[in-house]
C-alpha cells in the first residue's frame, strides 16, 4: 500500500476532518503506542498501519477498504 492510497482510504472510510485528526492522535497500542502518524513517520509500513487503525476503531473487514467495491483489497495482515 502506498502513502497515498493510505491517505485515501483514512478520507474514505472515517471523512476528511475526523480521519485527519483521529490519524494524529489515536494511540495505537499495536504499533507501541504510537499514533498512525507517528508510526508512518519512523517507516511501518502504511498497510500495518492501516489495519492497526482499523482495529482499534473496530472497523469490520468489509468497510476497510472504503466505498470503491472494485478496489483490490491489499494483501492479508
């Protein structure tokens, strides 16, 4: 997954506003207490990161890759 796609989908799935903040200061206890952006910062890759994000907002698997249907899902976690 790359940065933009990422980007992409944290607009798609959670809106503009809200997933831009919440990406700044959720703390993901999956990714050692960091935020998205702080984990994407010092190099996690954006999909680990993606899925971390996911669960700690209890998003189900269906929703996770937002509202294009025909977009491929990226690899397993």
């Amino acid at each position: 997954m790359r940065y933009s796609e990422f980007w992409s989908l944290v607009d798609d799935v959670f809106g503009d506003a809200y997933g831009r903040t919440l990406a700044g200061v959720q703390v993901l206890t999956e990714l050692d207490s960091r935020t998205a952006v702080q984990a994407l910062d010092d190099g996690v890759d954006p999909r680990v990161v993606w899925h971390a994000l996911c669960d700690a907002m209890d998003v189900p698997d269906e929703r996770r890759w937002g509202s294009d249907r025909r977009r491929p899902a990226p690899p397993a976690r």
